[in-house]
C-alpha cells in the first residue's frame, strides 16, 4: 500500500527499527524541549488562528497583513487577560505570609491531634528497646546567592528567545497558510502528494479550530458564572477566581480539580464558619459538573471526544516531558490525532484506541460510517 492510499495504522507490526527510531525521537524531544516547545506551541496557534487569516484573505486582504493582524490581536488579549489578573494576584501573593499564618492556625486543632497520635505510636514503639539520642546532622554549606541582574538575566533571556522564535514561527505559519504546511508535511514522505496532506490539514484545522472556539466560549460563560457566584458569596476578588477558573478550564481535569483547591484555600481564609467555606466550595463543583455533563457534550459533541485515560496519560507524561507547555499541548494533539485516524483510510484501529470508553451502538454506526466514507 502506498502513503496515497493513507497512513497505514494498524496493518504492519512495529518493526525494531521503528521502535528505536521513536525512541530516539522521544529521547530527542525531552533533552531539547527549550527548542521544541515554541514550535509546538507556534504550530498549536498556527493551526487555531488559521480560520480568521483564511476568512480575511478569502476577502482579498494580503496574506501578511491578515496574519499579523490576527496575531497582533490574539496576543494582546492574552496579554490583557494577564493584565486583569495580575493585580489582584499580586496582591495575594504579597499576602502570602499571614495568608499561611491563618491557615495554620485554623489547621492547628487537626495538626495537634495528628502529632498526638505520632507521639502515642513512637512511645508504642519506644516501649520495649533503649532509645539513642539523635546525633546532630553536620551543618549543610552555607547556599550561594545570585546577584538580582544576573538571576534575571539567567531566566529572562532564554524566555524571551523562546518568545520571539514562538511569534516569529506563528507569524510564517500563518503568512503561509495550510497550502505551506502540505507542502513541507509532503516533503518528508515518499509517495505522499500535497493536496492529500492539504486535505488533512483542512480537516485538523477545522476541527481544532471549531473545538478551541467553542471551548472559549464554554470557558468565558463558565467564569462569567463563577465570578458572579463568589461575588453572591462575599468572596474577595470574585473576578479573579472567574477569570482562573476559565484560564485553567482549557486543561481537562487538573484545571478544575486546582480552581477548587485555590476557592477552597481562599474561602477558609476569608471566612469563618465551615458553611461558609463548603458553600463556596460546593457552589464551584456544582458549575463545574454542570459544564462537564452538560455543556461540553451539548456544544462539544461526543465526536471530539477521547478516552479520559488517554487525555490524564497525555496531561501526565507532557507535564513530566515539557512542563506546563506539556500540558497544554497534550488535549490539541489528542484531538488532532483523532481526526486523522478518522480521515484516513487505515486509522480505524487508532480512532477506536482514541475513541471514548462507550460501546453504544450509537458509537459502532459512527465507526461504520468513517469506515464507509473512507472507503
């Protein structure tokens, strides 16, 4: 079978030199991340802010302006984004000390009866052999201080080297267009025309496009919601506690699972009685449930759905590979991956490993139409 005929998935075993070459390219992408992660995330823009570029040339704007106009306004709602919460952030991050003072003190009745039970278990073990007193551990070498423009300079430049590389890229990405993207994808596979690639791309642009659009709107509502909930409450800064919770909403259960710890943390610190505080803390897990099992499935659709355990393996091992860029990356490459088993002619073992955990026979007619459309 040749590549025209699609991307074989399933038919041939994975041979040792297949093996080593994917390992040699994982091993790759994790000693050289700072050089990988801005052309990953450059190509995770290129393919969301594709769509405006498209509608605006299909319009006779040039190619260039389009996209660095599209540029040029994404980033600067990313940036206001950042502006909005870094105030209120600062401002709790400066209260950081008496914030962990009055959470250990309201922990300290807990804190007092776990040392007890310590207590009462080492005297247990202490009971029947002779104690040794405790020798005194050498002192550890006094830690070398940075000076602050050397620290700065350490941490900033690389950042913003990976900065620039990810505006540049996103910005060629953009300029070229999926015709540019085909045309390189095609030249590293014998056999494999343009506009077969070109019609992939299409089809992971469209997609991942039109589930980051509907995700941001699912997002922007579910922190308008919050917002407008902690503010019932008497939270201080309900806004802030929106707008993380909308933030973090992009990465599938990390991101609500922390919103609820951080709510939680600030209700027991503002508030007093325990009411107050699982009041609050119930109030988020009920609009988050409702989001999850409402309006994901209703707007999403069950087609962009992937397993659960694929998307925790994928949130896990690109935190543990890339950091917080790992994370990101993980559920838009899921999804990407998705919809190319779907459009090739052997992706059907693939798209039923990515699939949901559903056996429905709703779910066998969707595979049997794939396969017959493929066909």
């Amino acid at each position: 079978m040749t590549c025209k005929e699609g991307f074989n998935f399933g038919s041939s075993p994975i041979t040792a030199g297949k093996a080593i070459i994917w390992g040699a390219l994982g091993v790759l992408l994790y000693v050289a991340h700072v050089a990988f992660i801005p052309l990953a995330l450059a190509l995770l823009f290129g393919l969301v802010l594709s769509a405006p570029v498209e509608a605006l040339h299909k319009i006779r704007v040039p190619r260039s302006l389009s996209a660095a106009l599209i540029l040029v306004l994404a980033l600067t709602a990313l940036g206001g984004i950042v502006a909005i919460m870094w105030t209120p952030a600062q401002e709790w991050f400066a209260k950081a000390p008496q914030t962990m003072t009055t959470i250990k003190h309201k922990v300290s009745p807990i804190a007092k009866f776990i040392n007890h039970v310590d207590d009462l278990r080492k005297n247990a073990g202490n009971l029947g052999g002779q104690t040794h007193p405790a020798v005194a551990a050498p002192a550890a070498p006094a830690a070398v201080t940075e000076s602050a423009p050397t620290l700065i300079l350490d941490v900033g430049a690389p950042a913003l080297a990976s900065a620039l590389c990810f505006m540049i890229v996103t910005l060629f990405l953009l300029t070229g267009g999926p015709p540019m993207m085909a045309r390189m994808t095609a030249a590293f596979v014998d056999d494999l025309n343009a506009s077969y690639v070109l019609n992939i791309l299409d089809k992971v642009r469209a997609e991942v496009g039109h589930f980051y659009l509907i995700t941001t709107l699912i997002n922007v509502g579910l922190g308008a919601v919050t917002g407008a909930a902690m503010w019932a409450w008497g939270m201080p800064t309900p806004f802030l506690w929106g707008a993380l919770a909308a933030v973090l909403n992009y990465i599938p259960y990390a991101g609500p699972g922390t919103t609820l710890l951080v709510i939680t943390v600030v209700a027991a610190v503002s508030f007093s009685t325990l009411s107050h505080i699982l009041g609050v803390a119930g109030t988020y897990i009920l609009i988050s449930t409702s989001e999850g099992q409402v309006a994901q499935p209703l707007l999403v659709g069950r087609r962009m759905q992937v397993n659960p355990l694929l998307i925790f393996l994928g949130l896990w091992f690109g935190g543990l590979f890339w950091g917080i860029p790992g994370i990101i990356l993980a559920t838009p490459a899921l999804v990407a991956l998705k919809v190319i088993a779907e459009n090739t002619k052997n992706g059907k073992p693939l798209l039923e490993f990515l699939g949901p955990n559903d056996q429905s026979p709703g779910r066998d007619a969707q595979l049997k139409k794939f396969a017959r459309r493929l066909d």
